[in-house]
C-alpha cells in the first residue's frame, strides 16, 4: 500500500472522494483489517477528509429565503 497524498486528491469531486473512501474501506474489511493495522491507509484516509472538507468549506451555500 502506498499514501495518496492531498495534492494527488485535489482534482477529483467530492462523489470521487467518497467513493474513494468506501473503497478503501470495503478492502480492508475483505482483508479482515483495521485502519489501525495498515498506517499508511490512515494516513490516507485522513487525506481524503481532509481534502473533502476542503472542497465543503469552498462550496458557495444557496441563498435561503
């Protein structure tokens, strides 16, 4: 496994994102591990939400009436 920086994450959507994520997930639980166990995929997973939070915070709100 390798660490996916947030420089590599920037360019895709928050759907992309979020995909990513699950993905991630979904292969450790087939490998029965905990992102505890694998650093490199928790240094990862904190680089997606982190850039996910990013995106968030830029996204222009609609105005509310």
């Amino acid at each position: 496994m390798f660490i996916i920086t947030k420089e590599e994450l920037e360019h895709m959507t928050e759907a992309q994102l979020h995909a990513l994520y699950h993905s991630i997930i979904a292969d450790l639980t087939r490998r029965n591990l905990s992102a505890a166990q694998c650093p490199l995929t928790t240094i990862t997973l904190a680089n997606i939400q982190t850039v996910l939070r990013r995106k968030q915070v830029r996204r222009p709100h609609a105005l509310r009436f």
